[in-house]
C-alpha cells in the first residue's frame, strides 16, 4: 500500500463521510516524505543541512538589514525562515484559544487549524480535496461569486443552488429540497454573515438548518465559511459559528463540518493573507487529513507567508485585541444603523433593500423594468457612485463598510435619483 492508500485507510476507518467525500486527487494526496518532512526529522540535529534557506550556520536567519530593520517587531525567525506547511504552531494554537473563546462552551475537540494563505486559499483547498465532477455542491443563491471558480471552473463540480430568502428568512425549505435531490456526495456550503446579501439567520432558523443537515444521507461536507464572523449589529443574532452546532451533532458516517475563518475581515487585516482550515477530526484520523491537506497546499502555494503569521500572532497577544476589534466593529455598526434608516426613508417604489442585519453589505433589487447593470453605469457616469451587480438577479450591493457614515445619505439620494431617471 502507498502512503495514500494508508491515509485513505485510517479515513475509511474513522471519518468514513471525509472518506466517501474525497476526490480523485483527494485520494491521491499524501504530503510528500519530501524536503519538510525530512527536514522535521531533522530538526534538533547540530549540523543540518536539509532546507534551501540561508542561516547563519544555527538556525537563525541572515535578512537584508533594510527588511530586518522594517520587520524589527516581528520573530525574526518566523518572518524571515520558511514556516511548516501547516504554519506556526503558537500561532495555530492563539487562533484555536480565540475560536474557543468566542465559541461559547462546546463539548466538541477541534484540531488545532491549519494555516492557509487567506480563506479563498483554504476553500480553493477543500475543493480540490473534496469535489469533483461527482459532487454537488449545494449554496444559496446569490452567492459569493469565487465559489463558481473554486468549486466548478477548478474542479467540475455541479453547483445545485437555491433562493437564500423565502418570505424575508433564511429559505431552509429550499436546502432541504435540494439536498433531497443530491444522490452522491455533497458539499454544503455556509457563509453567514453572508456576501452579498448582509443576512444572518436568527436561532429558529439555525437550528432548522442544523436539523436539516444533520438529517441529510450524506456522504457530506458542510463547509462553514465564517469570512464575516463577528460583524454583528442586532442584540438577538447568534454570534458563535455555525460549525460548532454542526460539530455537536455531525454523525461521521453521513457528514462532516469544516470551517473557514481568517484575519482577513475578523482582524481587519485585508492584505495579510492569513486564513485557518478548522474540524473537529481527531488523533490518527487528524494526522491523515492533515496529510492530505498539507500536500495540497504544497502543491499550490507551498507554506503560508511568515511575516504575516509573526504579525497576526503579535495581535493575538495584545491584551485589548478584542476591544480594539470592537471599536472597528462600532465603526461599521454606525455605518449599518445610517444605510437602514436612509433606506427606510428612500420612498421609492422601484428600489427594494432585501434584508440585512449583519456583516458588510446590502442588496438592493430594483424594478424589473429598470436594467440593475445600465443603472450601475449611470451611477458611475452621472453620480459618481460605484455599487456592484449581482449575477442571476436583478440586483445592486452596497459594500456599506467602505462608506463613511456621512457619504450614506448622499449614495442613498444618487440611488433614488438614478432610478427616476430610468422610468
Ligand atoms: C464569503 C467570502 N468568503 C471568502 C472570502 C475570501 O477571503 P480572503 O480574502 O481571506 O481570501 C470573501 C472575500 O470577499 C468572501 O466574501
């Protein structure tokens, strides 16, 4: 048997819906007995020659003094040498405290997360391990539009998709329908706070989804993206990730759930790159999937950025870290509360806000006779506004955490003025 013949062995053993999940590469995958594999063997040897890194003969690096002096608050060690595959472990391990923290209590154990170069990296590497041709992947509509990317351009997957809001909540009606219609293996994606329609389900309907997924013959992989966790601005929406209610209750023969989370928009930290692959498999499983994981990542974009990982650990260190996100989360609360009582005001009868309470953005649906892509135009050309298009509806997101307060009323009054100028 090859390495991963042994790994598909232990999946098949423990985690048989991972297992019955996989793709033909996923199948395939092993992390490669190679250079870091090797290298780790090595590494409290006194004379190691096994990494193409320049050091100073002990394991410390040798930066350009201009890099160095810029970096001066970092490890040097973990900005300027090459990180593991899977990133730095006291890194993983202040993003696990901070999972579990913000997690209320769960009884579920979680690997520690591997580190990925962004959330898009992290899913593009769930694809790649768990979608192919065969797979459904089952997302509510409209979506965010890189899932089409990843999941069908990449893999071949078959996007089964459903209306995300059905009489103003979350449309569980429609996820079960069509998870019904789903023969083989599945993936089930999540991502509330949602892009873009701005929409977290309140607990009833959370916990219809958990039933209904739950309930589902599987084989499954319900991949939580929590790109927008914590960006909540109503008292009675549920701020702990829908991964661990899934965790909780998750039977491993029939679905299994893996969460993407990151700094991107949690740490407001857009530019670092700096994204985590979580799930609650554990012990000699753990160690397989990670294997798989590893040498997807190895082939893609090799190990995760150091200086970003040196700079997101420093973070994770600061006493206030969470009042500080706080006060960037009041920032876009206020922004929030101004686009909802301007909308409430806007008496227009061809623009419709679709509803929102949370995360970054608002979808507003305009009459069918007007053209959502000629009045984007319009309010490039004549407003000086810029808005988004949203495929398959006839629809304009406003990424209302780019607008200062004080610029909402002024995008609203453009919006009403360029849809009277269509009628
Ligand atoms: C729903 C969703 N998931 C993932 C991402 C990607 O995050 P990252 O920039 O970390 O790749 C985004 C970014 O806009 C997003 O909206």
């Amino acid at each position: 048997m090859n390495e991963a013949q042994l790994l598909n062995t232990v999946l098949e053993r423990q985690a048989p819906a991972v297992a019955r999940c996989l793709s033909p590469l996923g199948r395939r995958a092993a992390f490669p007995q190679g250079i870091p594999f090797q290298a780790s063997q090595a590494q409290d040897t006194e004379i190691n020659a096994c990494i193409g890194q320049l050091t100073d003969g002990a394991g410390d690096p040798l930066p350009l003094p201009g890099l160095q002096q810029a970096t001066e608050q970092l490890d040097p060690k973990m900005a300027f040498l090459y990180s593991p595959q899977d990133g730095h472990e006291s890194l993983r391990r202040a993003w696990a405290a901070r999972q579990r923290r913000l997690s209320g209590t769960s009884v579920v154990d979680t690997a520690l997360p591997m580190v990925v170069h962004g959330l898009t990296h992290g899913c593009s590497i769930l694809a790649n391990l768990f979608a192919d041709p065969n797979t459904d992947v089952v997302v509510a509509t409209p979506m965010w539009g890189n899932y089409r990317l990843i999941f069908e351009l990449f893999t071949g997957a078959r996007i089964k998709s459903y209306p995300f809001f059905r009489e103003g909540r979350f449309n569980v009606a429609g996820l079960s329908e069509t998870l019904q219609s789903v023969a083989g293996k599945a993936v089930i994606i999540f991502n509330f706070p949602h892009n873009p329609t701005g929409y977290t389900p309140q607990q009833e309907e959370i916990e219809a989804i958990v039933d209904t997924v739950v309930g589902h013959h599987g084989p499954a992989i319900a991949l939580i993206d929590d790109a927008y966790h914590g960006l909540i601005y109503e008292p009675n929406l549920m701020r702990r990730s829908l991964f661990w209610e899934l965790a909780e209750r998750a039977d491993p023969d029939k679905l299994c759930p893996m969460r993407l989370d990151g700094v991107t928009k949690e740490l407001v930290f857009f530019g670092g790159r700096v994204g985590f692959i979580s799930h609650p498999l554990m012990g000699e499983v753990q160690a397989a999937l990670h294997a798989k994981l590893k040498c997807i990542a190895r082939g893609t974009t090799n190990v995760p950025a150091g200086p970003s990982q040196a700079l997101v650990l420093k973070a994770l260190e600061l006493p206030d870290l969470e009042d500080q996100i706080e006060q960037r989360t009041a920032v876009l609360k206020e922004r929030y509360q101004r686009l909802k009582s301007e909308l409430a005001d806007l008496r227009s009868s061809k623009v419709r806000a679709w509803p929102f309470n949370s995360g970054a953005f608002a979808l507003l649906e305009v009459d069918a006779a007007i053209n959502a892509e000629q009045l984007r135009q319009n309010l490039i050309v004549e407003h000086s506004v810029g808005t988004v298009r949203i495929d398959g509806i006839n629809a304009l997101r406003l990424a209302y955490c780019s607008v200062a307060t004080a610029a909402i009323p002024p995008l609203i009054r453009a919006i009403g003025d360029a849809v009277e100028t269509f009628c």
